[in-house]
C-alpha cells in the first residue's frame, strides 16, 4: 500500500520528502519543469517501497502510510497521488484539478497554517 501526501504540504512544498526517497518516486522535484506550478508533491503508488523514510522527513507531517491511515478528509487527494505523472500534461492537470477541487471544498482547512493543518485532520 502506497504513502500518500496530503493538504500540509499545499503551502510548504520543501522537497524534503524528495531528498531521502531512496527510490525517486516523489514528484515534481525541484528540478522538474512542474515544480514551480505544481500545488503539492505527489508519490507515485507503484514505485513507492513502502519504506517509510519520507514521513520523519516532512515538517508538516503532510505524508501517511496508507490509504487506510489517511484521513477522511483528505483522501480525495489519493487519486491525485495515483495519476500524477510529471511528463505528462494530461495526468499533471487531472491531479491538480483534483488538489484544486480539494482547497475549494476546505476553505476552513485551507485558512489554517500548514504546520498546524495536521492537527485538523483528525
Ligand atoms: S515510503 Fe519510502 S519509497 Fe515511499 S515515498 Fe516515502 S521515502 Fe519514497
Ligand atoms: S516533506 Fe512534506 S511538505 Fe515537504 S514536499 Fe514532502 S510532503 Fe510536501
């Protein structure tokens, strides 16, 4: 079962998640031509080892280890993990559809700092 990346990282988007991936399947990296538009970072579900590096890594603890665990509210983010692809405009623009859709269905969660959006999601 795949890591997920959730709302805290709308807002923080560090990369820290990216620099201890031993298997480079988080995306946009900065290097990325997506990077700069990109509203949060996405793991992809089928490289994803299950390793768990990622999750001490992220300030905003913004980075679950399952669907499972994954909030309620937060798990319409998990097809935008699914279908993120960087390289291809179409997958990138369904995944951000789905992020925007998010923000605009949590105004409330959205308002709120990153570092504490966390705290809202249980
Ligand atoms: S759990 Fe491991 S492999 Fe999966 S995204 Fe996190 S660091 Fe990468
Ligand atoms: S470490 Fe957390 S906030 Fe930073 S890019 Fe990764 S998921 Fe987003």
């Amino acid at each position: 079962m795949p890591f997920v990346i959730t709302d805290p990282c709308i807002g923080t988007k560090d990369s820290a998640c990216v620099d201890v991936c031993p298997v480079d399947c988080i995306h946009p990296r900065k290097d990325e031509p997506e990077f700069e538009a990109a509203t949060m970072l996405y793991i992809h579900p089928e490289e994803c080892i299950d390793c768990g590096a990622c999750v001490p890594a992220c300030p905003v603890t913004a980075i679950y280890d399952s669907h499972d665990t994954t909030p309620a509210n937060q798990r319409d983010l998990i097809p935008a993990n699914d279908i993120y692809r960087v390289g291809d405009p179409d997958a990138v623009a369904r995944a951000e559809a789905i992020v925007k859709a998010h923000i605009d269905a949590h105004p409330d969660l959205m308002a709120i700092d990153p570092k504490e959006r966390v705290s809202a999601h249980a």
